[in-house]
C-alpha cells in the first residue's frame, strides 16, 4: 500500500469514526421503539434470535450478546415469568440450560418481526432499492471482515 492510498484509508476510517457513533444511537432508538410494552431491547433480540435459529443454550446467549451468565439469568427469567420461553436442561449434560420460545413467545417474536420489517420497508423506500441493496450488501461484508477481526489486537 502507497502512502497516498494510505492516507485516503485513514481519512475515511475517520469519516467512519465520525459517523458511526450517531448512527449507532439512531438504530438503538429505531430497533427499540417496540409496538408492546415492557420489552427491552435484549429481550426483543433473544426473541429474535430464537424465531429465527430454534433453540439455543445459555452460553450461546451469552455469546450472542456479549455478557457473563449472569445477565443471561436475568434475562431468561424475566421471560420465563411472562410465559414466553421455555427452560430445560440438556438430557447428556445437567449443566447445560436450552431456551425455546413457548407459543406466547413465538407470537410476541412474529409481532416484533413485522413491526420492525414493515418501519424497515419504510426506510428502504426512503433510501431506494438499489441504495439498500448497496449497504446490505456493504454491512454483510463489514460483519464478516469484524468477526474475522475479533481476537486480533486493536492498532
């Protein structure tokens, strides 16, 4: 790499740095303005997440969301205690916990799914098809070079 080609990469990433931040804090308060109350937006991704993939462990949730057992506990229970996951142990391993979403669940997880596609339609209308496209396209690739980054020390 040239310096000029170097220095056009810096100048970007700080554009990026700019940039970022804000908009970070505009899709939290985008993905998190929920037709339900007292969800929060850990609960709306495990939800989520469940909808999609089937049922997962405690440490994949913890993974998932980047925290200790601790805060998975929390989690987990709160939506236990409304009915919209179910708990079992692992039939091998007794220590291992598995989450499934109950019909309540799946019912809530349906609700927020169609929320959030229908005020995403209204944003891809807004940016146009191709743009969308575009930054689809861009996020895909920028999530797999982060993971492929994850581990490496920060320069």
């Amino acid at each position: 790499m040239d310096d000029n080609e170097s220095r056009r990469i810096w100048a970007l990433a700080e554009q990026v740095d700019q940039v970022l931040p804000v908009l970070a804090v505009k899709l939290v308060h985008f993905v998190k303005d929920f037709p339900v109350p007292d969800v929060t937006l850990p609960q709306a991704f495990l939800l989520h997440h469940l909808r999609h993939h089937g049922p997962c462990t405690a440490s994949t949730i913890a993974d998932l969301l980047g925290v200790t057992s601790g805060p998975v506990t929390s989690l987990t229970k709160r939506l236990i205690q409304r009915g919209l996951l179910h708990r079992r142990p692992d039939e091998k391993d007794g220590r291992v916990v598995w989450f499934s979403l109950t019909e309540a669940g799946e019912a809530l997880a349906d609700t927020l799914s169609r929320h959030s596609t229908e005020r995403w339609a209204a944003v891809i209308r807004q940016v146009g098809e191709d743009r969308a496209r575009t930054a689809l396209e861009i996020m895909g690739n920028t999530i797999r070079v982060l993971d492929g980054l994850q581990g490496e020390p920060s320069r």
